[in-house]
C-alpha cells in the first residue's frame, strides 16, 4: 500500500508540473534595454548658435551612435522637420572646431582603423552640400586630435600613437 500511494503522488506531481509548464510566445520587444538598440554616445548640439566670426554651416547637430556611424542633423528651411543623414561609419569620436583664421570650422570624425574622415566645410557653407573627404592627410594610426591656437589662428592637429603630432589644416578645405 505504502509503495501504491507514493507512485500515485509521483504521477499526480508529473500531472500537475506538466500542466503548469507554459511556453513564452510573445514577440522579442526592442527597447531601450535591448541591447540591439543603437543609442547616442556623442553628440553636439546647437551648432550654429551664438556665432561669433565663424561661419554657419547649416547643421543643427552632430550625433556618434553605438554602432559608429555618424548622422547630420541639417538645419531645417521654413517649416519642414530637420532632417537626418548618415554620414559616415566605424567612428570613434567627432569633433567640432575652427581652423584657419577665416570663420571656418570642420566636422572631424575619428574612426576606429586610425584615420580621419572631415566634412567638406566650404561646400556645406557655401552650396549647402554634404562631401566626406576619407582618409585625410593618410595617416592611419591616428589617436586623438587637438585644437592649437598661435597667431595666425586656429590650428587642427592629429595625434599618432607614437605622440607625434601633425597639422591636418593644410587637407582641409
């Protein structure tokens, strides 16, 4: 009897764990949680707010997503929304600043191989025209680029992983 009542506990539990077992059918939900999503990391804003000699561009702001790539916000005419443009891809690090002595200012993106990619800042002030120039100055180990201001105005530098450092105005147009 003792043996009967436990097998019949058993196969009642095996009954009983069965019926409660479901299966999950909902659809995966992309949040901001999942980690698929591609976020901002960077982004620059209010670009051509409170000028002082430097020259508009046209862009409202400048995102780095997750994945490296990189979107323009371009400033919108009249009533129509701001659009957005991808630009570039495998980016490290953007970077805004004036070069010369002329009210010019560059878009500089640092990718992850080491080189440098820079918006065209004349054809985007002066046609309203988005050009990527790749691979300016050929360098391919660059690290980090730095600002450097003397006499004459604003210099760009690109730094190398040996610290060398190198004048990046004379390729931007």
């Amino acid at each position: 009897m003792n043996k009967l009542l436990k097998r019949t506990i058993l196969i009642i539990t095996i009954i009983l764990l069965a019926g409660c077992t479901t299966v999950n059918k909902t659809p995966k939900i992309n949040n901001k949680n999942n980690k698929d999503t591609d976020t901002v990391i960077k982004e620059i804003n209010d670009i051509d707010k409170d000028l002082k000699h430097e020259l508009p561009l046209g862009i409202d702001s400048v995102k780095l997503m997750s994945s490296g790539k990189v979107i323009l916000v371009v400033t919108s005419n009249n009533n129509t929304p701001n659009e957005e443009l991808t630009v570039s891809i495998n980016v490290k690090n953007i970077y805004i600043l004036p070069f010369g002595n002329g009210g010019y200012r560059s878009i500089i993106f640092l990718k992850n191989d080491g080189t440098v990619s820079i918006v065209n800042a004349e054809a985007l002030i002066k046609d309203k025209k988005i050009e990527v120039l790749d691979n300016v100055g050929g360098y391919t180990n660059v690290v980090s680029i730095e600002q450097e201001k003397d006499i004459d105005g604003s210099l760009i530098n690109v730094v190398l992983e040996s610290g060398e450092k190198y004048l990046l105005d004379s390729y931007i147009k």
